[in-house]
C-alpha cells in the first residue's frame, strides 16, 4: 500500500456524483421525469428516492469534501429539474436549487465541475427517441445555452458522461432503458449522434465567449488479445473501434479515420448494421475538435478478447455474484478472464496498467485532448456499517492508490493530467445494481441519510495534505 506519497501542487483532487444517483427528491419542486422513473417502478427492484439525498443534504456533503481535503466535486444538472418536459419554459425552483448548490461549492472552495447530461434524458425526449432522434439534439442545445447563460458561477463543463455507456446499455447489454440487446445499428447511430450534441454545445459554447472551460467524457476501456494470435489481435481492434475509438475520432479528430471506418464497417456488415451519416454532420465535428478545452477520462476496468463468430449474447452481473458476466458480440468477439488479473465482485478486471497505456495512448494519439481529468475511478463494494467502527475499506484504498499511481507515473512521463475525481463522494444509487455497490469516501445509512467516514476518506485527506 501507498505507492503514493505525494500529490503535485494544485492537482484537482474531488469526488464525483450525479443528479439522479444522489440528489433524491425525483418530484420535487417540479422536477419533469427521466428515462429511469417509470422504468424503475414497473421494475420494482430499487427506488430513486431518496438516494443519498443531495437535493436537501448537499451542505452536510460539501462540508465532508471540504473538511477531507477535496478541492473540487463532480455534478451534474437534471435537466428535467430545469426543463420538466426537455424544453419549454424553465422551472424557476429547479434553477434556484442549482444556484444554492453552485454557491455552497463555491463558498467552502470546492469547485464544481458540471456535467448538463448523466444517463438522464427526460422521459419525454427518451420516448420520442432519445439520442437516436435529432431533435432532441436541438433541445439538448437550447438546454445548454440556457444554463451557460444562467450559471455563470459555473466555469468548467462537460457536456455528456460517458456516451459509451448509453449506448451500449441501451441498445447492445440491455440494462438501461429501453433495454434492446444487441442492437448495432441503433448503439453506432447512438454514439453518433451523441457526438454530434456534444459538438454543437461545444461550438455553442466557444461563440458565446464565456469565461470557462468545456470538454466531455469518455469511459475509456482498454481491450488486450487474450493470447497474441492474429485473430484475437483483430477481435481487440474490432471492438475498441467499436467502444473507444470510433468516440476518440469523432471528439478530437472530427473525423473517423479510415482505419477506424473499416473496423466498424466490419462489424456493421457482419451484423446487418447501419450507420447514417448526414451532410453537414461532419463539419459540425470538424468545428468542434480543436475546440475543446480538457478532456474528461472515466476509467475503471481494461477487458480482455478472444476471437469469436458465434451469435451475440450476454449475462449481466448486477448481484455482486462473482463469475456470473459473460458477453460474447457476434463477429467481434468475446470478453474472457486473464488469469492473474484479479476482479471485483462485479467481474470488473482490476488492472491500473490498463489507465496508464490508455492515457499514453490518448496523448499520443489525439493531441487536441489537451489536458485531461481523470473523472472517475474507483471500486464498487459491499459494505455495511456496524455504528461503531470506521468502515476499513482497504481494498478501495488499494485500488485508488494503483491507479493514482498510474495517473502519476503517465503524468511523469509528459501526459498532461490534471486532476482525479474517485467515484463517487459518498455512497449513492448504482443505476443497475440498487444501493448494495457502494463506492463512498462517505457511508450512507439509506434509511437515515447519516453520513459516516470511511477509511477511505482519511487516506484521500492525508494526501490532499501532502499537496
Ligand atoms: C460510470 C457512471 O459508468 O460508472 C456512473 O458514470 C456509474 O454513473 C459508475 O455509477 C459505476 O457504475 P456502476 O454500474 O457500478 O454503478
């Protein structure tokens, strides 16, 4: 344990949330419904209220960031809190809430970094389609504009988390609504389109010459051949085409390369899959490449490949039972354990080198990525609270170390990272897994909202004070 000692002077040291995970309250003060409200209810398995309660708790949770050495939190706007229906006239309570949240941040030197959307579109935009639908587009743009004008206590942004995960939990694992399986054609179109609402904001943003930074997310997932053979080679080319590259292109390049245009057109033929690419789409990414300010990287596993031609299908494990994942994407291939690679109770591989090669890879490859975040990382457990002792959550401890150590070393050697958000702040609602995968510097009691340390949390502040 502690590789690391020390933490560079000024690095951004935060924790990171989002709307629907912490703040509760789904009905309150006129908040519009998400994609996840009636979905959760027919399912019946967990609630979204009140999670971590953040919409009333925010201060006690400010508080412990700053009293533990965070220099800054992740957030994100709810967009229904703003726009109950997606678009229209804003909801003056929901702005209100945002200003208090900002203003508490900002009051207790916390800075926020806000992200305008988090796996949460409004239920109506998400049934006329979601991201698949383009004029969804131009209300995510208006959205936009309204709180860059709005929030100018606000002076770094991201525009949408993880375009990756929507899209293959929508339409490729099926454990996000409208829950499809293997879905190619709808996946591809989702992460196009997705870009294409990131880069209008972006060039929204830069036109309206604000004083701040904007950016986006990506969940990057490093993918090894499992032995190196030619085949196993192709399958890891194929799919990190399909879940990092294709992303990495259209954000920093404007452009899909040739040689990611083939991979992915190997997998669309091979699963009768379409992608639709309209005129100007490309100059809007184009106009938008060069013009991001920083890049938010999500990480928190690598994967390992074999070559496959079987049919598609797969097992999520959202029970914490180890050995229950398997995915298998017909002509691409199939994800399998690496021995020596250990794993989460989720069947997550834990292997920090796999943060360390992917930010190389990302300095080498996409220069205008300019400075990076590490927006999340961090390990997903079972805990429960005894009311007396503090939670020793070593293993966390552990893995933040290696990947901090990862992000340090990566940084030593010229890549330009600036900070590290461990997800999450404090325990709080997992979209497919409920409330038993809790990744907290702070423990929730969901039943009365009291926050306790973790161990976790005295290690974050002992290296905060090492800066
Ligand atoms: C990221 C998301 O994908 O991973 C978070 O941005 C999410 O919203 C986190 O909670 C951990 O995933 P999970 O499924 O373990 O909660």
């Amino acid at each position: 344990l502690n590789r690391v000692t020390t933490l560079p002077r000024g690095f951004v040291w935060g924790g990171a949330t989002a709307a629907y995970q912490v703040e509760g309250a789904t009905k309150a003060d006129g908040k519009g419904k998400t994609m996840w409200d009636d979905y959760l209810e027919e399912q019946g398995r967990f609630s979204p209220d009140p999670a971590s309660d953040f919409y009333h708790l925010y201060p006690t949770d400010i508080k412990l960031a700053q009293d533990y050495g965070l220099n800054a939190v992740r957030v994100s706007i709810a967009w229904t809190r703003i726009f109950p229906q997606g678009y229209g006239e804003p909801n003056e309570k929901g702005v209100a809430y945002y200003h208090r949240l900002f203003k508490e941040c900002i009051d207790h030197g916390v800075t926020p970094y806000v992200s305008l959307h988090h796996f949460d579109s409004p239920k109506n935009l998400f049934d006329a389609g979601d991201w698949l639908n383009r004029k969804n587009i131009d209300h995510f743009v208006d959205y936009a504009r309204f709180c860059f004008t709005e929030f100018t206590e606000v002076k770094n942004w991201f525009t949408v988390n993880e375009l990756i995960s929507l899209a293959l939990s929508q339409y490729v694992a099926g454990n996000f609504p409208p829950n499809h399986h293997f879905d190619i054609s709808s996946a591809i179109q989702a992460e196009h389109n997705e870009l294409l609402a990131h880069a209008r904001v972006v060039n929204l943003y830069k036109s309206l010459n604000l004083d701040g930074r904007i950016g986006l997310i990506h969940v990057l997932q490093p993918i090894y051949p499992i032995t190196n053979t030619k085949e196993n080679q192709h399958a890891a080319d194929l799919y990190d085409a399909f879940i990092n590259r294709f992303l990495l292109d259209g954000t920093f390049l404007g452009e899909y390369s040739d040689e990611t245009m083939a991979l992915i057109n190997e997998i669309l033929s091979k699963n009768d899959a379409h992608l639709d690419i309209q005129r100007d789409d490309m100059e809007i990414l184009k106009a938008a490449s060069t013009r991001n300010d920083y890049f938010g990287l999500n990480y928190y596993q690598s994967q390992f490949i074999q070559a496959y031609d079987g049919p598609s299908g797969n097992e999520f494990n959202g029970t914490g039972e180890k050995g229950t994942t398997s995915f298998s994407f017909h002509g691409v291939g199939q994800l399998v354990p690496k021995a020596g690679v250990p794993t989460t109770d989720w069947d997550w591989n834990i292997y920090p080198e796999g943060l360390y090669d992917i930010l190389k890879r990302v300095a080498r490859e996409y220069p205008n990525s300019h400075t990076i975040y590490i927006t999340e990382n961090g390990l997903g457990l079972k805990e429960e609270y005894n009311g007396e002792d503090i939670i020793q959550d070593d293993k966390r401890i552990d893995y933040i170390d290696q990947h901090v150590d990862a992000v340090l070393r990566a940084r030593s050697e010229g890549v330009d990272v600036q900070g590290y958000f461990v997800w999450s702040l404090q325990d709080q609602f997992s979209w497919a897994n409920g409330y038993n995968k809790r990744y907290g510097l702070f423990y929730v009691d969901f039943d009365t909202q009291k926050r306790h340390v973790k161990k976790s949390a005295q290690w974050f502040k002992a290296l905060a004070d090492t800066m």
